[in-house]
C-alpha cells in the first residue's frame, strides 16, 4: 500500500530569479534561534531540499525559501533559503519572492498602500517595506543587515586565469568578488560557460586560502558565492554583476570540472550590498547614493547604504535593496512512497558536468515529522 504527501508552494522570481516559496513548512524545522534552524536544514533536510529543487520537479537554477514562524516577538516570520548545494543564511531575491507571495495571497495581512514587516534570517533580523497597488506588490524594499569587507585587491593565483584581485564581503552571506575583465571574460549571456568555469575556480581557491567569521552570528563561517563584476553599458545603471550559484565542487587540477553551477538571473540583493560595501570602502560610493545594479538579465536591484555601524570590531555598513517579484504559479507537489526518485535526480545533460543521477531509493524518507 502506497502513501502520498503534499508539498504547497508559490512560485515567483525576483527580477528573473526563480524562487519556490514553500509557505507550509513550519512542521519541518526545528530550532529555537535561526543559526540553530539554519543548522537543522543542513543536518536533517537535505533530502527535502532536493526534491523541491531538482528534477522531475526543478531545474538547476530553481532556489528555494522556506517560510517559518518568527523568533523574535516583534517579527511577522521567518525565512531560510535553499539552494542547489546548501541551505542559506539570507538571500534577497528570496525574500522578495516571500514578501510577494505571502502579501499577494493575504497570508500576511496587508492593504495599499504599503505595509512594513520584520523578518528573522539567520544573518540577523530585517525590515521590509512592501509597496502595494492593485493588491500586487510592486516593489519591496529591504533594510538589511549589516555589510562589511574582509579583503579588498586580495590577490589569488587561479588555475588557467593567472593572478586576479579580488574582495571579500559580507551582505547577508560572504562574497568572494572579482573583475571580469581580469579574467578575460564578459558579463554577457554568450559566455555563460566561461563565467560558470571562472567563477567556480575563484570560489574553491578563495575557500582554500582566505579564512573569514562573522563576528556577531555563528555559523557564518565560510565564503558562500562567487560574483563577477564590471561596468554596465546601459544607461543610469552603475554596476553589472552575475553571481555563480554553486552545484558541487571543481577539482582545480582537471579543467573538465569546473563547470559546476549556475547563473543568478537576479543582480542578487545579498551580492549588491556585499558589492556596495567594497565599493564603500574604496571611497567609491557615498552614504545615500543610488546604486543601480545589473544582472545578466539585464535586470536591476536599486541599493543605497543609509548609515554605518559597527559589528564588534569591524566598521560596517548599513544596506538597502529595492526590487520587485512577480507570482508565476501555485503548486501542490506529490510525493508517493512508492516514486523512484524521492529526493529527485540530476542528469550531466543540464546539471554540468561530473553530476550523476541521485539514484531512487526503496521508500521514499519521512521528511522531518512529516509534512503538513
């Protein structure tokens, strides 16, 4: 006898980012302070992370965000973001995503012309002004969490690029940066492998040798994402950017490996204010100037840093992102018991190279304590 359970999401992207806004996943988490929820993900829901993320029901560049009550009395809920290799700390074009599917449903209370919220994150709390016209949401404004820089023309040696400067940042999740021009490589979707190689080898060699803690929240103690960056050729737009999400690891010694991830369709919100925050540093961009940032869509986030502060030792800086997201479907996921595939497959076709299908197992697994 077979048994069947059910997976509701709304799917949105944020300009061009797909995210599967999970909004029944209170059952699943444990934890009583985010850092501990974060840890819980990544020790007991992997398999669940997989099978909302990869086939037969995702595609390699389909993020996740799971909508959780709040910690903190004074916020509205909370969120943990999944990715194709991890669970994460804070992501921005997720957390536009959550903010459009849960206001645009009216599962968090809300009429025009706006309404402010507070979410829990494990990079720490945030506050979020969602615009609202014609019961859409049309632009969310996110005051994150602090930013701040590790290195700054840091230089790394990478296998087949030679000697590159490169930052290191936080805006929610640490940042390794580097020039595309440096690479020899151009912010344009023709080059989406060459991007996809360059940006793996940075980020396994800056893993390898450049050591980095946040120094107020645990568990934040590793480069997550690589970003290039560059100059935009559109006008009013300051910056252009594309960020690699991560799917395995390259083995630096054989080049057949390194393409292992995936575009972000998005200028990324965490990315912009790590980005903001070395350009800050530089004496590059003011307190309260627009920074208008380029995806490889050719979307755009719009950032400002409204102040500065502190976080134990090191000066940091106070990020706004704004940007907006847009509903493109409400599912119900099946799973049986009896489906050879319970946490998904990935295939070498469009999954890049070195992935092999996640094999089927017997039964497929109680996901936590079930779901709801």
């Amino acid at each position: 006898m077979t048994s069947r359970q059910l997976i509701s999401a709304i799917d949105v992207h944020a300009a061009g980012e797909a995210g599967r806004v999970l909004i029944d996943s209170h059952l699943w988490v444990k934890g009583h302070d985010m850092p501990s929820r974060l840890q819980y993900c990544r020790e007991n829901l992997n398999d669940l992370r997989r099978l909302v993320l990869q086939e037969p029901r995702g595609c390699p560049s389909l993020l996740g965000v799971m909508v959780l009550p709040p910690v903190n009395p004074a916020s509205d809920f909370a969120i943990v973001i999944l990715e194709q290799d991890d669970f994460a700390p804070m992501s921005g074009a997720n957390l536009i995503c959550a903010v459009t599917a849960l206001v645009e449903t009216q599962k968090v209370p809300a009429t025009e012309p706006g309404v402010d919220l507070q979410v829990d994150t494990a990079s720490g709390t945030v506050r979020v002004h969602a615009t609202i016209q014609g019961g859409r949401v049309t632009q969310v404004k996110i005051e994150n969490v602090p930013a701040f820089v590790v290195a700054l023309d840091h230089e790394l040696t990478l296998p087949g690029f030679g000697t590159v400067p490169v930052d290191v940042a936080f805006g929610g999740q640490f940042y390794v940066q580097a020039p595309a021009e440096a690479l020899g490589i151009d912010l344009d979707p023709a080059a989406a492998d060459d991007i996809i190689r360059a940006a793996s080898v940075l980020l396994e060699v800056a893993r390898k040798e450049i050591e980095v803690q946040h120094p107020t929240q645990s568990g934040l103690d590793q480069i997550h994402l690589p970003m290039l960056y560059g100059d935009s050729k559109t006008p009013g737009v300051h910056g252009k950017n594309t960020v690699v999400m991560p799917q395995g690891r390259p083995n630096l010694k054989d080049p057949s490996t390194w393409r292992c991830g995936t575009l972000d369709r998005s200028p990324s919100g965490t990315g912009t204010s790590a980005r903001m925050a070395a350009k800050h540093a530089r004496g590059e961009l003011a307190l309260n100037e627009p920074f208008v940032h380029e995806s490889i869509l050719g979307t755009t986030f719009t950032g400002t840093l409204h102040g500065t502060t502190r976080l134990g030792d090191r000066p940091a800086v106070l990020p706004t992102i704004s940007g907006r997201g847009w509903v493109t479907g409400f599912h119900q996921f099946v799973l049986d018991s009896d489906d050879p595939f319970p946490t998904g497959y990935t295939l070498g076709d469009i999954w890049g190279n070195g992935r092999n299908p996640q094999q089927g197992q017997d039964e497929a697994p109680q996901l936590a304590a079930g779901l709801p």
